[in-house]
C-alpha cells in the first residue's frame, strides 16, 4: 500500500493475484453493519464536520480530501481512514482508470499516503464493482500483497466516491484491532461526508462564480440606498426652508433645480452602472457557452466561429477575424464574424504591417490601432478601407503565439477596455487548439500501434516460414530418405517430425497468413472460411488490393468473429460480407451467425480486442447479439490511413 509496497508496480496486474487465494465471501461481513447494535445518530458533531469541510473548501480547496478523511477519522473513532482515488496516466480521478491511488490519509496509516493498490485485484477494486458499500475482515488473506503493511487491518468499511455521478474510487476506514466493530452509523456518516465532499469540488466553480455575481449586486444595492437616502434627504431640507420663507422661493427654486440635474445624473450613472453588470453577465455566459463547447471537444473550426458570434454579441462590434500564424510569415484566416469582413473563412496571405494583427505576429503581445485609414489585417493583393479603430490578442497555445483574434469598427472607436475582455475569449480558443491537437495525436498513436502490431506479425510468419519450418522441412526429408536404410523405429522419429513440422505451419499462419499478404484479404477469407468447422456462406465485393492495415484488421475480425461462432455461439451457419464502398472511402464487414448470442464487448479480451482495433484506425464496429437470437457484428474501416506515419512496411 505504501510505495514501497505499491502492488502490481511496472508488472501485468495479473502477475499480483496469488494462486489460491481466499475467496471474496470469506472475508465481507457487510451483513453484519445492520445486525450489530448501531450507535446513537451524532447529527451534532456530523454538522460540525460538515462544517469543517465547507471551511476547507472556503479557505483551501486544495486540503478538502485530507481534511476529509480526518474527519472521518475523527468521527468513527477508527484508526486509520483514506480515500483512493482511481487514476491513469498520472490523472485523477478517472472512472476508467488501471489503478487506486491514496492522495490522503489520516491516521496510523498516514505514511502510506501516495501508495496505491490495482484496479482488478483489492478491495476498492470490489466495491466499485458491486458499487456499494463492503465490509472486509482481515482482507490481507484475500490480497497478500498487503501483508507486509504493518499494523494489520482488523476490519475495514469501504464506501464508493462518486464524482459527476460516476464511481471512481472509496472512502474507508480501518480498525487495527478489535476494540471496537463498525455499525450501520459508521457506514451512514462516512456516505454522507463522501458525497458532500463530491458536491463541494464540482460545486466549487459555480460557488465562486456566484460569490462574485452577489458581491456586484450588493455593491449596487448599496450604492443605489445610499444615492436614495442622500436625495431624500435633500428634498426635506429643501421644503422646510420654502416653509420658512417665501422671500427665499426664488434662491431654493434654483437649489431645487440643481438637485433635479444631480438626480438625474445620478439616475443616468445608475442606468449606465446596471448595463454595466448586465454587460458582465452576458459576457460570463458567453464565455460559459464557449467552455461547455470546449470541454465536449467540439472541432476548432466549430470552436473559432462560435467565438467569433461571442465575441461579436458581447462587445457588440461588427467586425470579428480569428487568423492563425503560418511558419512562413503569412496569416490564414479560421473564423470570421460581419458583413463587412472581406475575407472568407481559408483566406491566407500576408498581414499588413501597420495593422494590429501584424504587431501581434511580430511581437506576440495584444495591440490596438486607431486610424482611420489603417488596412486590417488585409493580404497585400487586396486593398479594401480599413476599420477606424482596430484591437487584437494573441492566441497563445503552449507558450507558442498560434494566432491572434482581432475586433474593429470602420465607424467609431473601441472602447479602451476591449483588449483585456477579448483575452478571456482567447484563452478558451487556446485550450481547443490544445485539446484538438491532443486528441489528433492520440488517435495517430494508437493507429501506429495496431500498425506495429500487424509488422511484428508478419516478420514472426516470415522468420518462422524462412527458418525454423523450412529447417523442419530438410529434417522430415532427410529422415524419409534414410527411413528405407534404417530400423523401423526411424518411422516413429519421422512422424514426430512431420507432426512437429505441421504445427510450426499452424502457429505461422495464425499470426499472420501468408496468403493475406501475398493475394489479398478475398483469397484469405475463402482460406479462412474452408478451414471453418462451421459451414460459411461468403461475400466479398472488392476490387483490387487494398490498403495492408484494412486488410489486416478486415482479416482478424472474421477471423475472432467465426472462432467466437465455433466456441462459444453453438452456431451452425456464418455469413461474413465484406463491401468496399469507394464513395465513402470506407470498408464495411458484417459476420452473423444463428448462434445462441449474449456476446459482450466487456466480456474477453478477443471483441475488446477487435473494438480498439478498429477505432484506433478511425473506424466504428457495432455488436448486436440477443441471447437465443444469434449474433451480428459489424464495423466500418476507412479506406484511408488515419496519419502519414502508419504504415504496414514489410521491409
């Protein structure tokens, strides 16, 4: 549990689960939470907890997991109490993580904190499974890699934690000895804390969003009471005095017509300060609107021009260009807002040096132009009349100037806070940049893998074909040619050989057949399908070669599809169709079979296998399998490799 006891470490997971390990019933004694005698509800003290957690979050948001586990600590009077959070490639939390990390630990088993325990074999593992809470009783029987973890655990309660309603990892609490159980009480408090935990990190933006909506509007309450209260108070004084004397009507008419022209700048101050906040909050929901389109990774031509709409509605200007700098010095332009813009979306060439963009591309900071016959951001070829007042920002994406998003009017000056209120429009175009490029470089990995893959098949076929077979081959004929002139216990030497021989040719052709590369993936379907103990109907409609990685991954899924129909489906007939619809560019295979279904993706490693497969090289594959129904599985493979980079070399 501790780093030096983080189990699994950089071996398979599987290599951490021992042989004859206690089964899971033999160590839960969930049951036992609601027969033993429960405690006193301490809604008390849990309202103190809850309040100490909200501190936390307030003060330190960054403290608000390890103050929660000593809250739980504290309040099941436990020894140790954590939490582990599942995590993937060094991000947490992720429901789709490989491993538990611990970031907080409060008690006997503080110093363990950053240690970790995998994903498939333990006990947080167990409870996001079930995903309730379990009780375990010395659970090192079970996980013996936690025996060297000292004090030993007497009991331990776990409850699932949950983050934007998915499970991805357990609050917990252990006993190193006997001097007390754990009850019903103890499993309600800890569940209670959790998800108040959860709440409070998810709530924490709109929390602070509001704290600052509040704060503006009790400021212009205040100001408005004060203004009110001053001005009656005005008005009072003044008719007292035209009660006094009607010599003085005169001289308070005047003061009176003075306090109607502070009034009513007064009045326009008020209107103009409420378009003000009103201002504000369309500029924060824009900017919402932007973020929410952001995080669900919407494409970046997508991303510019809804930015270019925002950006137009909240500054209320009617000239809108996003461009992005060339390594060449030219611009193009990815996004554009107005009527008056002269440059459609895809237009590149050179930026006028006077404009703002130009100084922007220069220097990589935001600039601002106000002339009235400056040419904007305009190519050299065209010479259109140039806004009067011009402002731009750098779009910065991993410290590098990407591009730069520019505003102008032809008519009027901008006012002088633009420049810091288009920033905040950049920095989200810059996180889609980033994203964008993030997702396109995971997609090319994961294709140059499954291309690697496919090259390291084919050279184990050819080194078995070139080697060790044809070094069997000369074997089996030397043993024939000398079997006339030697005892007939030669015949059983020559059989071993051939046997021998026989299942090289077997483990060869079912890495990688030699008749996919050599004749196609129709040829090796038709070898693939006579082969087949269940009789298959057979339909290929392509023409011509196609590319090696679409054929390979064409190949294997038939070739999963009918081993899956032979072992486990109890099915009597296949039909495999495989259409290249070269519109489209894409590769379409469908094998079904009248078999008994319930097929799973979850279920296996073989059709998890063939899904990563083919959406590693973009495609979408499709299971459908009713049980007594049969089962039917198509996918869809470009025709096209996904990056220049992967490629089925066979040099």
């Amino acid at each position: 549990m501790t780093k030096s006891f983080d189990a699994g470490g950089d071996a398979p997971i599987e290599s951490s689960i021992p042989v004859g390990a206690v089964p899971l019933e033999s160590i839960l004694c969930t049951d036992e939470l609601h027969r033993r005698p429960s405690r006193p509800p301490g809604y008390k003290e849990e309202n103190r907890a809850l309040v100490k957690l909200v501190s936390a979050l307030s003060d330190s948001p960054g403290t608000i997991l390890q103050t929660l586990t000593e809250t739980i600590l504290h309040i099941t009077q436990c020894d140790s109490a954590g939490l582990s959070l599942l995590t993937r490639n060094g991000q947490t939390p992720d429901a789709w993580g490989e491993r538990f990390y611990w970031p907080a630990i409060a008690g006997v088993w503080n110093p363990h904190t950053g240690g970790g325990t995998p994903r498939n074999f333990g006990p947080c593992g167990d409870v996001l499974d079930r995903d309730c809470t379990l009780l375990f009783k010395h659970f090192e029987r079970r996980y013996p890699y936690l025996l060297p973890v000292a004090p030993a655990a007497e009991e331990c309660l776990l409850v699932p934690f949950y983050v934007a309603g998915k499970a991805v990892g357990t609050i917990w609490a252990i006993m190193h000895s006997d001097r007390r159980k754990f009850d019903a009480e103890d499993e309600r408090v800890m569940g209670s804390l959790g998800k108040f935990a959860s709440s409070a990190y998810q709530g924490l933006a709109s929390i602070d969003v509001l704290r600052f909506q509040i704060g503006e509007r009790e400021k212009a309450e205040a100001a408005l009471q004060e203004l009110a209260d001053g001005l009656e108070m005005q008005v009072r004084v003044r008719t007292q005095e035209l009660e006094r004397s009607t010599e003085e009507l005169l001289a308070t008419n005047r003061e009176l017509e003075k306090e109607i022209t502070e009034r009513r700048r007064a009045e326009q101050a008020l209107i103009g300060a409420q378009s003000h906040l009103k201002d504000l909050a369309d500029e924060q929901a824009a900017l919402r609107r932007v973020a929410t389109l952001v995080a669900r990774g919407a494409p970046q031509a997508e991303v510019s021009g809804v930015v270019a709409r925002e950006v137009a509605g909240c500054l209320d200007v009617p000239l809108i260009s996003i461009v992005r700098f060339e390594t060449d010095g030219t611009a193009t332009y990815v996004g554009a807002w107005g009527e008056q813009n002269p440059y459609p979306i895809g237009t590149r060439g050179r930026l006028d040096p006077r404009s703002a963009m130009a100084s922007v591309q220069a220097t990589g900071r935001a600039a601002r132009r106000d002339m009235d016959d400056l040419e904007w951001a305009s190519p050299p070829e065209t010479t259109p009349a140039g806004p009067g007042s011009t402002v731009a920002s750098p779009i910065l994406v991993e410290g590098r100037v990407w591009g730069a998003i520019g505003v102008g009017s032809r008519s009027e000056r901008l006012p002088q806070d633009t420049g810091q209120r288009l920033a905040d429009f950049t920095e989200l175009v810059a996180t889609a940049i980033a994203n964008a490029a993030s997702r396109n470089e995971l997609t090319m990995s994961r294709a140059r893998i499954v291309a690697a893959a496919d090259q390291a098949r084919r050279r184990i076929e050819r080194d078995l074909h070139d080697g060790a077979q044809q070094r069997l081959v000369v074997l089996t004929l030397k043993l024939r040619a000398a079997q006339a002139a030697v005892s007939p216990e030669l015949d059983e030497l020559v059989g071993e050989a051939t046997g021998a021989l026989d299942e090289l040719r077997a483990i060869a052709h079912g890495i990688h057949p030699e008749i996919l590369s050599q004749s196609g993936l129709g040829a090796a379907l038709r070898a693939l399908a006579r082969r087949s103990p269940i009789p298959v109907d057979l339909d290929v409609r392509t023409k011509g070669r196609l590319p090696q990685h679409v054929e390979a991954s064409a190949y294997y899924l038939a070739a999963e599809a009918l081993t899956n129909a032979a072992k486990h489906a109890r099915a009597s007939a296949v039909t495999i169709t495989v259409e290249a619809d070269t519109t489209n560019a894409i590769l379409r295979v469908t094998v079904r079979d009248d078999g008994v279904g319930g097929a799973d993706f979850h279920r296996g490693t073989g059709l998890i296998g063939l899904k990563d497969r083919v959406e590693a090289l973009g495609g979408r594959i499709h299971l459908d399998s009713p049980r007594g129904a049969g089962t039917s599985l198509r996918a869809e493979l470009p025709l096209t490799a996904t990056n220049s980079d992967v490629t089925s070399d066979d040099k």
